[in-house]
C-alpha cells in the first residue's frame, strides 16, 4: 500500500546525490503497537476522505480545508507543529506552537500573490509539514503521481513533475514554475535535489530559483528540522539510502513526542541572477551554524562539501550518461529535486 516505484530513467553527469544512509539515522522513544494502528487508520482516513472534501468546499474556503487536513495528517503522522517568524523587525517576531489542528497566522505569503518556497529536503514528511504551515504547490518527482493513495493527493495539489535524470525537461520545468508564480500561486521547491538526513545537507543548486528571476516573484527560504521529545534534532523523518516508503513510513509512525519546526526566514527579492539568489537562500536556511566533517559532534549542520557540483545552464544541451535500470524496488532511492 504505501511503497512507491524507484525512478527509472538515465541519469546526468550533474545528478544530485547525498551520502546519508542508514547509519544517520535514530532511534528515539517509540510507542506501542495499538497506537501505531491508531494512527495508521487516521492517515487511510484523511486521505480517502480528501478528495471529496475538496470537491465539495467551495473554491474560496479550500485554503483553511486543505491546511487543516495537513495539520490532522501531521497529528496522526504523531508530529507537533511550530512555526517560529523570523521575518520582520525583532519585536514583531514569534512562535507558534500548535499542538492540534488549530490555525496559525503565520504563512508563506498573501492570497493571490506568487512566492517561492525554498526549504532543505529531509523526507517524504517535508510537504505535510509546508502544507500544514500553508497549503502550496510542489515540484515534485514524476513518478510521485503513480504511488498509491499518495499520488492522488499529488494531483488534487497540482503537483510540477520534474524528471531530474532528464536535464532536458529542465527549462520545460522552469517555465512551469514561472507560470504558476505569475499567477498568483505559492511554490515550494527543494533545491538540493535529494534528500538529507537531517543533520547533513547539500548545496542549493540555482536552476530553478531562474523561474523567481524571470517572473521578478521573492523567495520565502524556510529551515525546517525535526525535533525528538526532549527538543534535540533527530533524523527519523529523513528518507536516505536504501530507505522504502514503507520502512520510512513505520518509523515514523512509531516515533513519540516529535516536534516539525518551521522557521520562516526573512524573505528574499529574486534579483537578475539565480546563482546570487541561491547562495543567499542557502545561508538563510542554514542559519549561522554552519560546520564541516571534522566539527564537534554537537553541531547541527554539517557540510558534505564534496557533493557540490557544477549546475548546468537551463539551456545547456549537457550529455546525458546512461545508468543501470532498477527493479521495481524502492532500493537506493534518491528524492526529486522538489519536495516528494
């Protein structure tokens, strides 16, 4: 039920790739299996009843619908939310803490106006945590359309399929998201192009921060990790290595007390030059705790510096190298370049 297709496809010389595995990955306080079925049964809930919740709410008061449906999932997920603003002068700052369903006012933007939304990718989890904060549109893998009851909410929230093994698809994608953003709508994208773990991260590649440049629309960077009980980082949610959905998914649902912590950083004006925009992306998410390999175990962020890699044109005929063809296992699986 829950495990989805690998991407098959050839893959580039610029294909984004982390080192995370297993080894990355905690063990935190677990609860039982009663509750673990309990919270099964809320997520095939909330999902199969979706759908025609949507449907029927009129188009003007799906925002709060499909918000408060994130928030529900994130509840069963076992996760509480908090959204920490960052934005504006200091005394205007502050912290949200949401321990149910209840509406924050804190968000990406304003109704009707287009922003990119720019976070690091960690898991699967990421776009319930976005949505739960304020509901948007994701680029996404393709293949994302096809996974079981996860596919269907990919369509109702008009998920932009990005093939990232296809650098040729790249400036369909880019004009896409450009589209949307000069509509009026809100984007989130995951620029490192694969998943982290959490504690590790990759560098923001620019190709799609282009579509900000070209529409003039700013950019809303979010740091977003997850906290276990005790408020320390933890990286259950991450989806590294040779993680399926259904082994990530148990984890999770086991898990107790976690806590997914949003802060909304202040925003950035596109400016003429996508690589530019990146970098100031990237140091707004990363925030000023920034170390390498060889830092103290105690740090939060390390930087896995040799994963950074030329980012090809959005125009560049680049070639294309072949990669062996993978079962149909979700084994040595790697995120799109957006948010799953």
């Amino acid at each position: 039920m829950f495990d989805a297709p690998p991407a098959e496809s050839s893959a580039h010389a610029w294909m984004p790739s982390s080192p995370c595995g297993p080894g990355c990955l905690d063990s935190i306080d677990q609860v039982g299996p009663g509750r673990v079925a309990a919270r099964l049964a809320g997520v095939a809930g909330l999902l199969l009843s979706f759908p025609v919740a949507n449907a029927v709410t009129p188009r003007g008061r799906r925002e709060p619908l499909q918000r408060g449906y994130a928030r529900l999932l994130l509840g069963c997920l076992g996760m509480r939310l908090r959204i920490v603003d960052n934005r504006g002068a200091a005394d205007e700052r502050g912290v949200v803490d949401e321990g149910g369903p209840a509406l924050a006012p804190a968000g990406f933007g304003a109704p009707g106006r287009g922003v990119l939304v720019v976070t690091g990718h960690i898991g699967w989890t990421d776009i319930v945590v976005l949505a739960s904060v304020q509901p948007l549109g994701f680029v996404a893998r393709a293949d994302m359309v096809e996974w079981p009851l996860l596919g269907r909410l990919a369509e109702l929230m008009r998920v932009i399929p990005i093939e990232r093994e296809s650098l040729r698809q790249l400036p369909g994608v880019v004009a896409a998201v450009g589209a949307r953003l000069a509509a009026g709508e809100r984007i989130g994208l995951f620029p490192e192009g694969t998943t982290w773990c959490g504690r590790a991260y990759g560098t923001m590649r620019p190709a799609l921060f282009q579509a900000a440049v070209d529409t003039g629309t700013p950019v809303q960077p979010v740091r977003l990790r997850y906290l276990d009980r005790h408020g320390v980082p933890c990286t259950v949610p991450g989806f590294v290595g040779v993680d399926t959905f259904a082994s990530s998914a148990r984890r999770v649902l086991r898990s107790r007390g976690m806590v997914a912590e949003v802060v909304l950083e202040p925003v950035q004006q596109p400016g003429a030059d996508r690589r530019e925009l990146a970098r100031r992306c990237e140091a707004a998410v990363r925030g000023a705790v920034v170390t390498r390999h060889d830092a103290s175990d105690a740090a939060q962020w390390i930087e896995a510096g040799h994963t950074r890699v030329q980012d090809p044109s959005v125009t560049a005929e680049a070639p294309e190298v072949r990669r062996p063809r993978r079962r149909p296992m979700l084994r040595g699986r790697r995120s799109a370049a957006a948010a799953q």
